[in-house]
C-alpha cells in the first residue's frame, strides 16, 4: 500500500549535471554569454565528463536528448522568480483554479526575515488571490558608491526556464538541467517544446531530439530607447530529423514549420517597456539577482590574498557520535563548529578552495550560500568565521582536478553530507516541495 506524501509523489529521476549557458562567473561581473553548452557534472560522478566529452568535446553547441516521460509539466518549467543571498524569494505563474490570463505568486517570502507571505497562489494572511505584477520590485538593494552616497537598486523577477533531459549518449537514466533567464528562451523553448507536445499526440517520452545553440538577431531598446540589434545565441530544440521525415510525411507546412523548431522571439520587443534592457547575458547563477553596477561597493569587505597560506593541523574532533559516515546535518554541524575551535584562521586561499569546492558539489552559487546560511547564518564565505572556514577545508580536503578543471571534495562523505545538510535547510525554509 502507498504511504501518503512519501510514496505516491510520482516518477523522478536523479540529476547528474547542469547545462550552463554562461561562462563562470567574474568576481564582480555574471559570465558572459557562450556560443556553446557548458555542463558540468555531479561531483560524485567524475566518469560523466570523460564519457560525454570523448563524444561531444569541451565546447558543444548540438546534444542528442530524450525525455524520459511523457508529463510536459514534469520536465519543462517557466516561472517568474527573484533570488536574494542565494533564497528564493518570489515564484510567480500561472495557478489552477485563478483567472489563467494572470500570473500569481506561487511563493513569496519577505526578503529580511525569510517569512513565507504567499503560497499556491494565495496570501496567507488573508486568503485572497496573491496577484503577481511584474512592475512591482520584489525588494530593493541598498549599495554605498565609492563616493560614499547610499544608492537603491531595485530587483524584479525574471522568467526562468528550466527543462531536464536525458543525454542518449551517456546512457543513464538520469537527466541534466538546462536553465536559462533568457525571455527569448522562454518564448522559444516554450513555443518549440509545445509544439514537439503536440505533434507527438502527448507521447514524447524516447522521442529523439536535438537541443542547441543558435544565433540569432535581436532588436532589443537600449538606455535611451533606441533600438538597437544584439546578437544572442539562444536555445533551440527540433526533432532529429530523421525522425521528423517520417513523422511528418503529410503534414502541411505550417506544421512542418513548427516541428523545425524555427520560432522568431523577436516579437516579444513589443511586449517589453522601452528604456529596459530586453535580455542580459545569462548569468553562470543558479539565482537572480541584482548585479552591482560600476564604480560602486557593497559594504561587505573583499578577502584580500594572503602572503603565505596556513594550513590548517589534523585536530581530533570530539563529540558523542558512533562514528558512522556520512554524519547527519545536526551531527556534522556540531563536529564543524568543535573542529573550528582548535584551528587557525583560514587564509584567503583556503576560503577560495571551500567556496569552488562547494560549488562543485552543488553545481550553482545559490546553494553554496544556502549551505552557509544553515549552518552559520551567513550569506558568505566573506562574513563566515575563518576559524569555521577552516574546519570547512579540512572537512572536505579540496583538491584540484586537472580533469574536471575544478576543485573537487577529496573526502569521500562530503558530498553526501553536504546534500543531507542542504535538504534539511530547504525543508526548514518551506522551499523543498517547490516544482521545478
């Protein structure tokens, strides 16, 4: 007999990788925007880099996917979303049972204390429809220039697509997701994918298909609202095409025009306000936020680069545990906060080591800082005590691997904890049953 809320909560697979846009980013700047895929891996699976690189090389602009299931609304997502300090602060969409022709807020947290304000489409204080209007800043960002005025910036939501497949080469029933913040991509993943849904009679599941990237002149208004042509290189998906030959064998053209996968998301300029920038270059984030703009500063200090790194010496943690790996997150917590007293301070190097090691173990920046904000309350690595730092290092030994060309955790339970750890925050902050 299923159990409720444990057992009948419908298929899902693992995912095993990322599919990024962007280049990584700067330390004050998003990646700029590639002509090619970039994917990264889980770092529990260093053979999946070999495998798909020995097919498809360091720089892909073609892969051969599949769906694994037929649900559309199971592997393809669109949502309005803003991101602060790495926590989700506002989802917003479509809700069923609400006027289909308006967005409503799926999820809304005030962005100081993280209180949840709005769930399903609903305000919880009132119980009415909780409207979305994307004119309407989700919060503000207090900067200090250089010159020291205090400045505020406003963040909005921006639609964030996200869409799993299954690379056919790497033979795993496992899937990889592509996001993009892209509005162009939103419109053509959605038309394109869309129509794929349909020409297949619903049934796309092991249909083969081929996602790339494409480039693509777009007429977008710059400051002053002039408009101006940018070149992107956007999301395409098709049907292989010879799977398209005899699918669509009869079809008049306008079908066969739509499973091409061609759609011009141009048209959208005229959806958008003049004077805004229609599309940024996606960012390497696995949030939105917003970006500090030249010549100014957060008051957060920046970690200067020591003279000389310090290495943390081999302390003997103490504490009532039987000493089973991987530790739960309450029990790794008190180990990392008793280790940290025994230790010196981490230097800057050690602290770029933690931070590209976490990175890697959950593939995106915002999960990094949700790990932090569990266990330490900070948002940063910067803001993090260098004595705790310290004890993160040890904990996971980075070290850097010439083959995945990142710093990966060398003790074999990190990883695994870490994801208990991060499990537990999102459970704790009302985010863990969110779709994708």
């Amino acid at each position: 007999m299923p159990i409720a809320g444990l057992t009948d909560r419908g298929l899902a697979f693992p995912q095993i990788g990322v599919i990024r846009k962007g280049a990584p980013k700067g330390e004050k700047s998003p990646g700029r925007d590639l002509t090619y895929f970039r994917v990264e891996f889980d770092a529990s699976r260093p053979d999946l880099k070999e495998k798909f690189e020995s097919y498809y090389g360091p720089q892909p602009r073609r892969l051969n996917v599949v769906f694994p299931f037929n649900d559309f609304d199971r592997q393809v997502s669109i949502w309005y979303e803003a991101y602060n300090k790495g926590r989700m602060v506002a989802r917003a969409g479509t809700v069923a049972g609400l006027d289909p022709a308006r967005n409503y807020y799926l999820f809304k947290a005030d962005p100081r204390n993280g209180e949840v304000l709005a769930k399903d489409g609903y305000w919880l204080s009132s119980g009415e429809p909780a409207e979305y209007d994307k004119s309407t800043p989700e919060y503000t960002m207090t900067y200090t220039g250089k010159d020291g005025k205090t400045r505020q910036l406003p963040v909005y939501c921006k639609p964030i697509t996200r869409v799993k497949l299954v690379i056919r080469e790497l033979r795993e029933m496992a899937y990889v997701l592509l996001r993009s913040s892209s509005i162009y991509d939103a419109i053509n993943i959605s038309e394109q994918l869309l129509a794929l849904w349909e020409l297949t009679g619903h049934r796309w599941a092991g249909v083969p298909l081929i996602v790339s990237r494409k480039p693509v002149q777009i007429m977008c208004p710059d400051e002053n609202g002039n408009r101006t042509y940018r070149e992107k290189w956007l999301v395409q998906f098709q049907a292989d095409p010879l799977w398209s030959e005899q699918k669509l064998l009869g079809m008049n053209a306008e079908a066969l025009r739509l499973a091409s996968g061609v759609v011009d998301a141009s048209r959208a300029i005229a959806a958008l306000p003049t004077g805004i920038q229609a599309d940024e270059d996606d960012e390497d984030e696995d949030y939105i936020e917003a970006e500090e703009p030249d010549g100014w500063e957060v008051n957060a200090p920046e970690v200067e680069e020591a003279d000389e790194v310090i290495e943390p010496q081999p302390v003997v943690v103490s504490g009532k545990t039987n000493g089973a790996r991987p530790y739960p997150p309450e029990q790794l917590k008190s180990h990392l906060f008793e280790a940290a007293e025994k230790l010196p301070e981490a230097s800057a190097k050690m602290i770029s080591e933690v931070a590209a090691t976490l990175e890697y173990i959950y593939m995106s920046k915002d999960k990094r800082q949700m790990f932090l904000n569990w266990l330490c309350g900070k948002e940063s690595l910067r803001e993090t005590d260098k004595q705790l730092t310290a004890a993160l290092h040890r904990w996971l030994k980075p070290q850097y691997s010439n083959q995945a060309t990142a710093y990966i955790p060398q003790d074999e339970h990190a990883a695994a904890e870490a994801n208990a750890a991060l499990e537990q925050y999102l459970a704790e902050t009302g985010q863990e049953k969110l779709p994708i």
